[in-house]
C-alpha cells in the first residue's frame, strides 16, 4: 500500500519539528511505518544547500536565487528519500514543503518570483505531485519571532537568516500561508500554533484521525 505524505508548514517560531516529531511517534504507535525529514536538508545534498540557504547575510541571495535552490532540493528530496519511502508503505512526514517557497519568495519579498514562475519550476522538479495533507500552523509574527530566537541560543549553528528580515516580511508570508490555504481546503488546515505544546499534538491527532480514518 502506498505511504501518506504529509507537510508542516508555518511561519517561524511555529513549533513545526515539535509537532512533526510528536507525530510521528503517535503515528508508530499505532503501528505505521514513519519517516520524518525536512527541507531544506533532508538528504545529504539537501544538507549542504540548507546550510547556504538559511545561514548568513539576509541578503545573499534574492528571492529568484532562493526559489531555484529551494526547487533543486525539493526534486532530490523527493526522489531519493519521499518517494521511494512512500512506495514501501511508510508515511513520510516533511517540515515545509512547496507552500513555505510561494509563501516565502512570493508573498514575503517585495521584489517576489512571479507565481506563474513557482508554478513552472514545480512542475518540474515536483510534476502533478501534492501532499495528501498540509498542516499550517499559524501564529503572530512577533511571538513566533521570539521563540525562534529564543531556541536558536541552544543553536551551535545559527539558522537565522530569514529571522533577520523585516517584520513585515513575515507578516506578509503568515498571510500568504493563509491565502494558500484558503485556496486549497481539501488539502491544507490552519491550527493556532499560540497554544501549549500538547494542546496543539491534540488537535493534530484530531485533525489526522479525521482525515485519514485512524
């Protein structure tokens, strides 16, 4: 039987590898096969673009820049690690997926891609390929800005690159994660991240027996 994939999306400081983490092991519980991972650097290549992509000057690469190298990651991740798990029956849980690159590079940049560019680089590097469910999680700019802060003094590597943008960028971004979903129902859900840990793991085991029947 073919695996489930499902993605995390969210602005900063959302608690998404929290949630991702919780979930999975609710999900072995229960006796599914899980595999966890993230992008960028769910694969050792993707590692090395991660590295480029979310450390350093803010100001590095623009948006067009971002958005190839976030795509080129995207097509290895898929193919050597999502895909060929998901054809052994495992549910592969990923920590961002396409919608943080149109969230990102298309709402949170002035100077954004056009999305009929977005568009035409996933269809190359992804195809007709959708997740069977996207989890956004949704809280103020602000709060989750001092969380993502706040967890990167623990950090031996600083992953802040974006965390040093404006905060309109990221008030930009949390409405294009919101318009996306608004968009596409059948596939995406907004929880409020700006809850207490195992309140928000609740309502994601609501959400995925709901959905999946578990």
């Amino acid at each position: 039987m073919r695996g489930r994939f499902i993605t995390f999306e969210g602005g900063e400081g959302t608690g998404k590898s929290t949630q991702l983490r919780l979930l999975a092991g609710y999900l072995g519980n229960r006796g599914l096969k899980t595999v966890a991972t993230k992008e960028p650097g769910g694969t050792p290549a993707g590692q090395e673009l991660r590295r480029l992509l979310v450390t350093g000057d803010k100001d590095k690469f623009d948006a067009a820049a971002e958005a190839l190298l976030y795509f080129a990651d995207r097509h290895i991740h898929l193919t050597q690690k999502v895909w060929p798990a998901m054809e052994q029956g495992a549910w592969v849980l990923s920590d961002r997926f396409a919608d943080s690159t149109v969230a990102y590079q298309y709402y949170g940049y002035d100077k954004r891609v056009a999305k009929e560019d977005l568009d035409c680089l996933y269809k190359i590097a992804v195809g007709d390929f959708k997740p069977d469910l996207t989890i956004i999680l949704d809280i103020d700019p602000q709060i989750g800005l001092a969380r993502s802060f706040k967890k990167a003094d623990a950090m031996a590597v600083k992953e802040l690159r974006f965390e040093g943008r404006e905060l309109a960028f990221h008030q930009r971004m949390r409405n294009g994660f919101l318009e996306i979903a608004a968009a596409e129902p059948e596939r995406c859900a907004v929880l409020n991240a700006d809850q207490s840990i195992e309140s928000l793991h609740g309502d994601i085991v609501k959400l995925i027996t709901e959905r999946f029947g578990l």
